[in-house]
C-alpha cells in the first residue's frame, strides 16, 4: 500500500467517525442550521481573503465554533468549510488533509471549552486561536510531503522548513482575527445555542406522553403539551433527531452552492470565463484597463504588463483588449514614461512589441533608449542575470541587436551545473533563471552559445521533477510559474517540452494543464493557489507554445468593445517584483494560499468582487435557519 493510499485511508476513517459521531448526537434542525451557516461564513471567509497569501479566518471560526456548540458540531463546521471552500480553489489530495484538520480543530475548540474553568479572555483567546493555526498549517506541510514527495526524512525536512514560514504567517493571521472578533463570536454562539437548543422533559407527576413542553430559553406556555406547543414545528419537529440527516444535507447542498457563487459572482464580468485561461483573463480586466493579481483586485503595472503578454501569446493584440472605453495597452502605456524600476521598463518594452507599437514612443517615451542607459559598461543590468537576460529580450522587442558584451556576461554567468541563478555565477541555480537566459539567447550565431545552451537544458532536464513540473530551487515542489519559464527556454532552445519527462512521468504541458481550474485559471501549485491572474497569464505562454520576445500581435478587424487608443489611463503601483526584488519578472515566491498556504494573494485584494456573495451568504444561512427550524413565539 502506497502512503498516499494509507494516509487517505486514515482521514478517511477519521472523516466519517467524525460525521458519525455528529449524526449520532441527533442535532435538533435548529443547531443543522447554524452548523451548515457556520460552515458556510467559514468557507467564505477563506474564499473572501484568498488574495492574503496564508491569511484566513477560516481556522479562528472552526475552533470557535467548536468551543461554543462542542466537538461533533465543530468537527462538522470544519469538515465541511474544507470541503465548500475548495469548490472554488479546486479539489486535490489536499481536501481530505484540510477537512481533517479543520475538523480536528473543532473537536480541539470543544476540549478547550470542557477544561477551563472561566470563559477565556481575548488575549488568552487570541494565543490558542494563534497555535491552533500554526499546527493546521503545519499539518498541511506533512501532507505535502505525504502527497508530493519521496516521504524520505531529508524531504520531510524540506517541507516543513519551507513552510515554517508561511505557518507562522496563518499564525499570525489567527492571532489577528481572535483580538478582533473572538469573544463575540464565542459569546453569539453560545447564547445562540442556549437559545436554539430544545431539551423535552417529562414534569414530576406526569408520564413522558403527557408532560409539558420545557424548552430551555424557550420555554413552551403552560397548558401546552408536546404536541401543541411552539417546539413542535409542523413536519420538523425540534427535538426530532430522525430529520437531522435530511436536513444536514440540505444545509450542506446550500454551502456548496453558497461557496459556487462566491466563485461566480465575482463581478459581472466573471461569468464570462468560459472556463480557458485566456477567457479568464479577458474577464478579470478592471475599468480602468488593467489587471489587478485577482478578478477585482486593485491594478498594477506588473499585473497588467505580464496580462498583457499572456493574451497576446493567445492570439490578442493588447490594444483590442478593453473595458469601459479603457484598453489595456493603453493602461500600460500610461507608466511607460516613468516605469519604476528596469524590470518594469523591460516588460514594459515587450508589451509594445506585442502589441506592434512604436518602442521609441510609447507613452510618451522613447523606451530603448533608455534601457540601453541602464546597461553597465561589463554589458550587465545591475549585475544581474534576470534583468539582463530580460534586456536583451526587450531589445530584440523592440528590433534592436543587444550589446554584444551584454550577451557574452550573460553567457560567463552559467553556474558549474550549467544552470543559471538571479544574480551572478556561483549561486544556487533555479529554472526560472535558466529558462530566461535560454530564451535571451535563443537563435543567436555567437560561436560558443550552442554549448551554453546545451548545459542549460541539461540543467533543466535534471531539475524537472517527477510530476512534470518544475520547481523555484532544485528539489523544492513544483509551481506553475517556474515551469512555465523553464518550457519558454526549452522552447527557445529548439527542444519539444512535451517531449522532456521523466521516465514514465508526465511532461511540463500535463503538469501545467493539470493546474487548470474549473474557472480557466491556472493554480500556482497542486495545493496552492495565488495571484491567480499573474500565474495564468504565464503560464499562458507556455501553453501557447511561445518563448520571448513574442512577435506583435495584428490587430482585430474590429477592436474588442471597449478598447481606446494609447493613450493616458489609470496609473498604477509600482510594480513589485519576484522576491521582494523590484524587477518585475519571475514569479511570486512560494506563498500559499490554496491549502491555507496562501492567494499570495492578497483582502484587500480578494480574488472575486465579493460583497454580492457575502450578503448572498448571510441571507442564504437565515433563510434556511427559518426554513428548517421555524422559532416559536
């Protein structure tokens, strides 16, 4: 039996002696009805900070949820917020790992409530509420290294170091959401379950067919016998445990449908996805032109700049992509003259050439010009190898030849692995990198770039891992984004991605194309998902089996609706590149946001426009609280 099989199988058992358990208390409708609204507002509160990479709520209201109504209760919310919420952020081995352990935090929450002897104070709240995440997040690192690796100590090592980080960052977000919400949401659910709890009892003197309704915080008017009085809900009776499962499920069909549509409404434009990347970009554009990292998220430059190139490699001209009277191109023209930083002022410079536009004046500036005025006198950018790698493909952009001994320091930067880093030989070699420098020095004659091309490649035949993908440093877990640079280079080298795997593995392309979720956009990760808009644009090169610079793009007979001229847009932030580096290219880093690892992502930036589904929610949960347990006078 595999591990993954044994693990499943564990969770598996744990899962339904959890659901048993609950069933087998025989929950009156009322506290059905809290639990599925409960499970609904904790799915949605992951959905609606999925932009914050590992920042969620979801934790702090599963084990509060645990601690006010107890551990059946509590295991439930969790099990089934784990299960809703990835309706929207896609199923995987990782599911049955998050409803183990968001469930476990209910049943954790329940313990808690039983020891203490006084309610718990906000601080005191706020610390458990900060452990609890810390060893959830931590559990998902174990089911990585379950899920995706060898299962060997050494990788088990590198899992749970790479995650520590972003553990302690779910932590802290626990921490955050218990000092500001904790005692009240513990204090509602308490005094709603006092309230919406129904015990019968018999009164001394009368046999149990004849005695009086006694409802806790209910109590049923003297006179009235079981079967008359306001507990006894015509066809749902209040203490009738047989309705429970049916009413568990309908609670449960309107979570998931809740969870669909903070999916799905996430802006009038989102419906439009038709379920391709290239459909869900299109959909994402804000008014103003450009692209935030998520669908309604704020735009920015670096955002719309890497959009911009992932629909033109799709076959559309920047320029005939537009909202509002807005075009894309038009939005990336307007920081032309003022980009920030070089990275941004390279891509900027390969977005015009996609799109066919004048390099020397676009937006205002002459672009090449001033490129070349950042090029060092060793034919360095910065002492970089991304950004000068990034120089000579913005200058082939724009049709002009790079220095030629900005191309001869690129090449004395391969490493001895014959791989390329960030910045300069010596350092540890990454895909990203390499893929880059492949693509800059693609079809160039200059004698002795045919052997570094072809130590590049075997560098990335040794990096690919055995999922296809391709990871940010050799032997960390695949990502959509390095492997989408390292299929660029391969493509730039002459050799077929689709043919590069590992014996009996599947290639690059499946391991991209497995990441394409229901919506069209493209994970960044088997267990992560961030910046959903930046990975698919991507990504979205790759698959459309183009390496850069891409050659511009000819316009639509007639322009998209809503597409303008270049000219001044909206600005955005400046952009903010890979690594805390402002370079503007390669991808985010490794933060996690699918499992609550992460959406990078960013709320203040959520994923979807979801003021609409929260209210959807609220509604939904005390429409069915009265359609299941209507509450007597």
């Amino acid at each position: 039996m595999s591990w993954q099989l044994a693990a499943f199988g564990i969770l598996g058992l744990g899962l339904a002696g959890g659901l048993a358990w609950y069933e087998r208390s025989c929950p009156d409708a009322r506290t059905v009805a809290l639990v599925g609204t409960l499970a609904a507002f904790a799915a949605l509160g992951r959905i609606a900070f999925a932009a914050l990479p590992n920042v969620k709520p979801t934790t702090d209201i599963v084990l509060i949820a645990g601690y006010a109504l107890g551990g059946a209760p509590g295991f439930v919310v969790g099990a089934v917020a784990g299960l809703t919420s990835n309706f929207f952020f896609g199923q995987g081995p990782w599911t049955p790992f998050q409803m183990a352990a968001w469930g476990a935090c209910g049943v954790l929450g329940a313990t808690i409530a039983r020891t203490e002897r006084r309610p718990a104070g906000r601080w005191r709240m706020a610390i458990v509420c900060a452990l609890v995440g810390y060893a959830f997040a931590a559990f998902q690192d174990l089911g990585d290294w379950v899920n995706f690796s060898d299962h060997s100590a050494a990788q088990l090592g590198v899992y749970v170091g790479r995650g520590t980080g972003f553990d302690v960052i779910h932590a802290a977000g626990c921490l955050g959401f218990a000092l500001a919400f904790g005692p009240a949401l513990a204090r509602a659910l308490r005094r709603f379950e006092q309230r919406l709890h129904v015990r019968w009892q018999a009164p001394e003197g009368l046999g149990a067919a004849e005695g009086l309704g006694a409802a806790e915080g209910l109590g049923a008017p003297n006179g009235l016998g079981a079967a008359e009085g306001p507990g006894a809900a015509e066809g749902l009776g209040v203490g009738d445990g047989r309705r429970a499962p049916l009413a568990l499920a309908l609670v449960v069909a309107v979570a998931v449908a809740v969870a669909a549509l903070a999916g799905g409404l996430g802006g009038a434009h989102a419906v439009r996805a038709a379920g391709t990347p290239t459909g869900y970009l299109a959909a994402a554009q804000n008014p103003d032109g450009g692209f935030g990292a998520a669908p309604g998220a704020p735009s920015s430059p670096l955002f719309s700049g890497w959009t911009a190139l992932g629909l033109a490699a799709a076959g559309e001209n920047p320029a005939d992509v537009g909202r509002a009277g807005r075009s894309l191109l038009a939005y990336v023209a307007a920081g032309a003259a003022h980009p920030g930083d070089v990275g941004s002022l390279e891509r900027t410079l390969l977005v015009a050439g996609a799109a066919g536009a004048d390099p020397a004046a676009f937006g205002g500036a002459d672009l090449p010009v001033a490129l070349r005025r950042a090029i060092g006198r060793d034919g360095s950018v910065s002492e970089q190898v991304n950004l000068t790698a990034f120089a000579v493909l913005a200058l082939r952009a724009a049709g002009q030849p790079s220095p030629g001994r900005t191309v001869a320091w690129l090449a004395r930067q391969q490493d001895a692995d014959g791989g390329f880093n960030f910045a300069t030989a010596g350092a540890s070699s990454d895909a990203d990198d390499t893929g880059a420098v492949l693509e800059a020095l693609g079809g160039l004659g200059t004698p002795g770039l045919a052997r570094v091309r072809a130590r590049a490649v075997a560098f990335l035949r040794g990096d690919e891992n055995r999922d296809g993908g391709f990871p940010a440093a050799p032997g960390a877990s695949s990502n959509a984004q390095s492997t989408a640079f390292a299929v660029q280079g391969l493509i730039a080298a002459g050799v077929a991605p689709a043919a590069l795997r590992r014996p009996g593995g599947p290639s690059p392309l499946s391991y991209l194309t497995g990441l394409i979720a229901p919506d069209g956009h493209i994970r960044y990760a088997r267990g992560a998902d961030q910046t959903p808009v930046w990975v698919t644009a991507e990504a979205e090169m790759a698959l459309a089996g183009r390496a850069l610079p891409l050659a511009a793009v000819p316009r639509a007979r007639r322009a998209a609706a809503g597409a303008g001229p270049v000219g001044p847009a909206t600005g955005g932030e400046p952009a903010a590149g890979r690594r805390a580096r402002a370079h503007g290219h390669g991808r985010p880093g490794s933060a996690r946001s699918a499992r609550p690892r992460g959406a990078r992502r960013p709320p203040g930036n959520p994923r979807r426009r979801i003021a609409g589904p929260a209210w959807l929610t609220a509604d939904a949960g005390f429409l069915t609280a009265l359609a299941l347990a209507p509450v007597g006078p």
